[in-house]
C-alpha cells in the first residue's frame, strides 16, 4: 500500500491541532482520521492540490485496530463491489486515494469552524454535535427476549 499524503495548504492548520496551546489530537494520523470521518459523514471528497511526499508516511502509522476496518469501509461507499478487498496493489491505493480525499475535505471544514475561535477543542466538539443530530437513535430492542442476542 503506498504512503498516505495530505494537501500542504493544511500542514500549518494541522500543526495547531497536534501541537501548541490548541492541540486537540495527539498524532497527525489521528486528526486525518477524524478529517476523513467528517468528509465521509459530508459525503464530500476533495482532491488534494500540492504534496510534500516527503512527509507522507505509511498506514502502519495509524495505531489503531480500526484503521484497516475503516479504510475497507470506504470501498463500500465508493463502490458497489468488493473488488477493494483484494490484495490487489491498484485497489488499495484507490482506498488511500479515497481516503486522503475525505480527509481533505474535512480539513477544510474543520479550519473553517476551528481557525476562527480561540477554543479549538470547543469548536471541534460543537462541530461532532451538529453532524450527529438526528441520526443517534436507541436500536428497537423490543422484539428480544432471554433466547435472542443482539
């Protein structure tokens, strides 16, 4: 799998969430992580502009059990096979394309809401609560008794 970019029009935008008086995040991989769960809750990518390759790095870099799961969860979203899937080097590169274009896009939403108020954490969470109206609803859990699971 090639090494995930991100646009250099961000570079400064991200340093403020990972380092500073308001870093928010502890690693860049976790705030592309965050950007690209926006842009997909969006439904938004956006093609990256200007990349700085050296500062690409490797999936292995995000420490998280649920990255592969999330990646893969993309394809379907983007497809409607399950040729990404396979082992296949062209399909997972067009996996990290898809997700370095939703991370894109929700970087710019993110320093839209972000960059103008001085209280990033603030800002980020009001941004969670308004993407998530509507949506979280308790699951019909009714129709269960001591035999059925969920």
């Amino acid at each position: 799998m090639r090494r995930i970019q991100r646009d250099t029009k961000h570079e400064e935008f991200i340093k403020t969430l990972v380092s500073g008086d308001q870093a928010v995040f502890r690693e860049i991989w976790r705030v592309l992580l965050f950007a690209a769960a926006l842009g997909v809750k969006k439904g938004q990518r956006q093609p990256l502009g200007e990349v700085d390759s050296g500062k690409a790095f490797p999936e292995s870099y995000f420490n998280s059990p649920g990255w592969k799961g999330f990646l893969y969860l993309l394809g379907f979203i983007d497809n409607d096979t399950s040729d990404h899937l396979r082992n296949d080097e062209k399909e997972q590169d067009k996996l990290v394309t898809a997700f370095e274009e939703y991370a894109n896009f929700g970087l710019h939403e993110m320093a839209k809401v972000v960059t103008s108020s001085s209280d990033a954490l603030g800002q980020l969470a009001e941004l969670v609560s308004e993407n998530a109206k509507g949506e979280l609803s308790d699951p019909d859990i009714s129709n269960l008794n001591e035999d059925n699971q969920l």
